[in-house]
C-alpha cells in the first residue's frame, strides 16, 4: 500500500487520454446520454477487467492520489457550497476518506480470500466455502453536508469489491460535484466509473433503472423514495439516513469535557452533520453547572471559531421555523441571516418534547437539553422514540455505559465523545430502523457491495451406492448415530 502520490498529472482534463480502458465513460450524459452511460458501465463489469485484484489497488489508489492532489480545489469548493471552513474540510471529507481508501488498499488481499466452512457428516467428504464477488454496476447516490466523504468513501467499498459504479453528486453542493465529475475521470477508470450531477429529476431518472445494488445516503424521506424505487427491481439498498442523535450526560460525568465535546460536535458544518448531537439529556443533579459550562463553550465557539455557513437559505428559514413555539428558554441570542446563510448557536433548555424542535431532525446549530431525573429515565425517553443514528453517553461509570448500551438501540455509539466514531475505518458505520439500513466503512463496505458465493465442492471418486435409496437398514442407523439423532422411543 502506498499513500504518496506522485505529482499531479500535468495536463488539463480536456484531451487527456483516458488512463483505462477505450471509450470514456466519463461524458457529462445529456438525455439518452445516461442510458449509454450505464450500458457502458455494464459492458465494463461484463468484460471482467473490475474483478481483477491489482485492477482494484489501481482504483483504490487513485481515490487517494485523487484527494492528496487536490486538496486546495476540493476544499474551496466546499467551502464555496457549505462555506466549510478549510481545516474542517480536509479533516472531515478528505483525510477521512483518504484513511478509508488506505485501509482498504491494506486489507483488501485479506477481504478477497475464500472463507472456509464446517462440512457437517451428511455432506461429507466434501469442502465448503464462500468466495466474495462484486454484484455489479451499482448506484452512490450523496447528500451536500460532506460532499466528498459520503461520495467516495461508499465507492471505496464499491471498487474494492470490484464493481462498476455511478456516482450521483448532490445539486446542493455544486461546486463540490463539478470538481469531483472533473476529478474522477481523470484518476479512475473511467469505463468502470461515472459521475452523473443533477437533481432530484436526474435521480429520478438514475432509480428507475436496474442496478446491481444502490447505496443512498440523505434524508429519511428521500430514503423511502429510494427503497419504493428499488423494490421494483429488487434491488438490494443501504440507506444511510438520518434522525435525531441524543446525547446522555450522567451525574458522573466530567461536565467540563463533555461540555467541551458537545459544543465543538454541534458546531462542527453549523451543525449539519447526520451524527451530530441533536439533544441532550442531562441528569437533574448537574443541570444547571452542565447547561452553564455548555453555553460558554458554545459562546466562545461562536466568538473565536471561523463557522460554517447554512446551505441555503430555506434551510436558515427552516432552521427559524423550529425556533418558534419550541416553549423552552433559548440561552444564546438568536442571531440568523438568510442572505449571509448564517444561524448562530442557540441553546434551548426545557423545549417541549412534542414540538417540532423535539421531533423534528435539526440539522443546525440549535441545542436543546432537557433534565431527566435519572440514566432510567434517558433510557426510557430514547426507547420511546424513533431509533437514532447515533447515541452518545458522557459517564465515568461502566456499569452506566453498560445499561445505556444495552438497553438502547442506536447505529453506533462514541462513549465520552463524539462522532468520532465514523472516523474509525475499521468500526462499521450505518443506522437501524428509520436512521438507516446496512453499513459501510473498512470491510463492512467490501461486504456491502459483495456477493458472498457459498461453493460447496463433492469429490467423484469413491462414489458410494449405499448413499442412494433404498438406504439401508444400517446406514440409516450409522447416519443417525453419526449426526448424534437420539433414541426414539
Ligand atoms: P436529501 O435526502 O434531500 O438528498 C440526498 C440526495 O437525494 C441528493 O443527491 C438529492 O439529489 C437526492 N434527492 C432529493 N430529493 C429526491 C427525490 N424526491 N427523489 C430522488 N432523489 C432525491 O438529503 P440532504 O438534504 O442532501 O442531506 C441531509 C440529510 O442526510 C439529513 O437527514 C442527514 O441526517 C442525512 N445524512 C445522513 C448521513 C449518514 O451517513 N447516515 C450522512 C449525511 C447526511
């Protein structure tokens, strides 16, 4: 494995040779254009070339050389769409994803091994394994908030497994899809990989068609879209939504950190991240030093750390809309402005559970935080609700951490932080329920995007007759007493 690259191709895009394969699949498709896009795809899958291992590495490496080598690029044009500032940027959508393509790169001679399986006594002699295979041509189809992560991480998991793949960029981030439809024909196959950019209209189009597997990540309601969609075809789906991640903060907590970590997690994107604190719950006991602790962190982040902006403007108005008629007490002055696409933390105490602050995802830079009167009562308030994407508990007891994972379902859990979770290639990543269906990341993603083939090989030699009816008298007693059958009576 190797993650340096060499220096940046020198010439422009434009007449550069494709650096695989013969038609250039890369071709922003007008119209029909998509059907040909596909169909050339499939061609690519059909004609092996992705099966092969080193073909693999190639791709693996070039999502790395691709993020390595244009830095500058992809991070002003996040920060042109989410006004992502540049640490974040290369923190959260480029070393993520260059650490997920690396690990990958280390591991995927290991995912690509058979693996063997017990052969039980009536199918004996005989040897029995499963042997991963890529499933096809499939679809990645990403939200705005990290526009490169959320991208090429699922298609890490794609090319390592040996697919073809179409990439369906948000239209919410524009300049973040141009450069990555520029980026990727010049690094990858561009027979085995398409970006196709458009909106709601081009996605539409793209689920319509028949693909081998298609991994969502976006909103709960989109994603219902997309399942009806594939359910046409039977398409297998990983839906990566979102929902509302509660944080637990128990008695014996270290406040300080957990205010600390809670503040820098719901800053981080403005708050528009699909594992940011959405809520939190605080044990009665603390309330009142945690909620003081939690507006000054979040105060000074809003004084001394460079934010980042609302997509949009309807999204500033969507984000006022929960502020009205939550009925809690709001602890940092309401400060939004559509034009500048800005909304400045607001920490809400004792909002009510039924309003749409309560049961609505966020997806900003608003906190509420609620007292419960014990870890029971977190618990019972987070069962009572639609399964989130995240959980997060700040304690210092195991025996709490143990209850509160026990007792609570959640797409993953960070204990004492806060969504670093995802940053661990390793650790699978992905919802339950209404957060989300399967995961990806490290070899959940090779498994993602597999079809394990379970084989199952007899020898011909030595063929015995007795193991054919009419069975006899004591075969049927040797198989029995073989496959440890007990005594009838
Ligand atoms: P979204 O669902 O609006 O859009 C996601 C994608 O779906 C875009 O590419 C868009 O073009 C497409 N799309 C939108 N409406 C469609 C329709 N009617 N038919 C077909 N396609 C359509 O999500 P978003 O606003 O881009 O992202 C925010 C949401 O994504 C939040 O709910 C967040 O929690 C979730 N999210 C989840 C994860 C995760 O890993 N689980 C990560 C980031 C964001």
């Amino acid at each position: 494995m190797s993650i340096d690259t060499p220096a940046a191709p020198e010439t422009e895009l434009e007449g550069e040779p494709a650096p695989e394969g013969s038609q250039a699949a890369d071709v922003a498709p007008e119209a029909d254009g998509l059907a040909a896009t596909i169909a050339g795809l499939r061609a690519t899958f059909d004609s092996g070339r992705t099966r092969d291992l080193a073909w693999r590495r190639r791709q693996l490496q070039g999502v790395i050389d691709l993020l390595q080598q244009n830095e500058q690029q992809l991070v002003a044009a996040m920060a042109v769409d989410v006004g992502k500032p540049a640490f974040d940027a290369w923190l959260t959508d480029l070393l993520t994803t260059r650490d997920e393509a690396a690990y990958a790169l280390e591991h995927l001679d290991e995912w690509a091994e058979p693996t063997k399986y017990k052969v039980p006594v009536v199918a004996q002699p005989g040897t029995a394994w499963t042997q991963p295979q890529p499933l096809g041509v499939v679809l990645v189809i990403a939200p705005w908030n990290y526009p490169v992560q959320l991208l090429l991480s699922p298609l890490v998991g794609a090319l390592a497994a040996g697919n073809a793949a179409l990439l369906k960029p948000s239209e919410l981030a524009p300049a973040t899809s141009a450069a990555i439809a520029a980026l990727v024909p010049k690094y990858l196959d561009p027979d085995a990989v398409a970006v196709v950019e458009g909106g709601v209209d081009v996605t539409t189009e793209l689920l319509a068609e028949p693909w081998d597997h298609i991994l969502f990540t976006g909103s709960t309601r989109v994603g219902k879209v997309v399942m009806a969609a594939a359910a046409k075809h039977l398409t297998p789906v990983t839906l990566e939504l979102g929902g509302k991640s509660p944080t637990i903060v128990a008695a014996d907590a270290d406040l300080k950190v957990a205010a600390k970590r809670v503040a820098w997690a719901k800053y981080l994107n403005a708050g528009q991240t699909c594992i940011a604190p959405d809520y939190v719950l605080v044990e009665r006991s603390v309330e009142d030093r945690f909620t003081k602790l939690l507006v000054d962190e979040l105060g000074a982040l809003r004084d001394g750390a460079e934010p980042a902006s609302i997509v949009n403007g309807d999204h500033v108005a969507r984000l006022e809309g929960l502020l009205d008629g939550h009925g809690g007490e709001e602890l940092l002055p309401r400060r939004t402005d559509a034009a500048a696409r800005t909304v400045d933390p607001v920490v809400v105490r004792e909002p009510d559970p039924a309003s749409p602050l309560m049961t609505e995802e966020i997806f900003g830079p608003l906190l509420p935080i609620l007292a419960v009167d014990s870890v029971d009562d977190a618990i019972a308030f987070v069962q009572a609700r639609p399964r989130p994407l995240a959980l997060y508990l700040f304690s210092s007891s195991r025996d709490t951490e143990r209850q509160v994972l026990e007792r609570t379902i959640a797409g993953s859990v960070c204990v004492n932080h806060l969504v670093y979770q995802c940053a661990v290639s390793s650790l699978p990543f992905g919802g339950v329920g209404p957060s989300g269906i399967g995961g990806y990341h490290g070899k959940a993603g090779f498994d993602t995007f597999s079809h394990h083939k379970s084989v199952l090989r007899r020898p011909t030699k030595g063929d015995l007759s007795l193991m054919y009816p009419p069975y006899s008298k004591t075969v049927q007693k040797a198989l029995r007493l073989l496959t440890r059958w007990p005594k009838q009576a």
